[in-house]
C-alpha cells in the first residue's frame, strides 16, 4: 500500500521534466513568454546604454556640432549595447559569431543614428536655435522608436537563434 510520500512527485525531480517545466511556466504568469523576459534584460541594457550615450553627448556638446556629438555616443556606445544584449538579453555566450553579431550591432546603430539623427536635424530646422536641452529631450524621445526598432532588428535577425530564452 502507498503511503501519501509515495504518490508524490519525489524532491529530487529535475526542472528538465515536462511536467515539472509546465507547473512552473504556469506559476511565471507572463515570465513564461521569452518575449517578456527579453524585453524586460532589453530594457535594463538600453537604460544602461541610453545613460552612457546621453552623458558622453552633453560631453561632447559644447565642443563639437549636435549631429557629431550623437554620432558620437552611439557608436561609443553600440559595442557595449551588442555585448551586453548578446550575454543578458539573449544569452549566448562565448566566442562563436562574436564578430559577425558586433558587424551586425553596427548595422542597428547605423538605424538608430539614422533615426536620432533625424530628429535632431527637424529639430534644428524647426528651432535653429534649440539649447542643448531641447536636444537631449529630442534624442532621448527619438532613442524610444530607435529603441524598439533595435530590440526587433536584435531579435528577428542577429540574435533569431536564441529567441527561445
């Protein structure tokens, strides 16, 4: 006869069982969508990133034109935003297709200059005098659509083998 221990999945049963990775999926609520969890790494890199650009702008600002002083920053900061997203947001590691992810990052940055750069440049035709300001808001509002055209470049093409994560 089978006492109540016996009926009982045993303790030792590995995350690695369907049964066991169903009853967790269940409990992660909206975790259980790798989109989700993605999105969340995404965000904590892109304010890391987004930090580090704005503040090497205003850096740059009072020396060299807006457009350089974006240039810039992003592309100081897409080497750090391409290895942080490689590691944290999708999660692969080591060295293989390093190169070719970072060729590829450059290529997003390229997207994301275009984007800001635009931005800035109505900006300036609009209001030829903005203050520096202006120009952080508008890069910052502008990096939001570059950000979500970053994270769906990252996703469905450099990074589309790990979109399981």
């Amino acid at each position: 006869m089978e006492t109540a221990a016996e009926t009982t999945e045993p303790r030792h049963a590995t995350s690695g069982t369907p049964a066991v990775r169903h009853r967790l999926n269940r409990r992660k609520g909206l975790l259980r969508y790798p989109v989700i969890r993605q999105l969340i790494r995404f965000t904590g890199v892109g304010i890391i990133c987004t930090a580090s650009s704005l503040a090497i702008y205003a850096m740059l600002r009072p020396w060299v034109d807006p457009q350089i002083a974006n240039a810039i920053a992003l592309v100081l900061t897409s080497l750090l935003n391409t290895a942080l997203n490689r590691r944290l947001t999708f999660k692969i590691t080591g060295s293989k297709r390093r190169a070719n992810d970072h060729l590829s990052g450059v290529i997003v940055i390229l997207v994301a200059l275009l984007i800001t750069g635009g931005s800035l440049g109505i900006l300036h035709l609009l209001r030829p005098e903005a203050t520096v300001s202006e120009e952080l808001w508008t890069t910052t509002l502008s990096g939001f659509v570059a950000t979500a055209v970053r994270f769906t470049l990252l996703r469905h093409w450099i990074f589309r083998r790990a979109r399981h994560v």
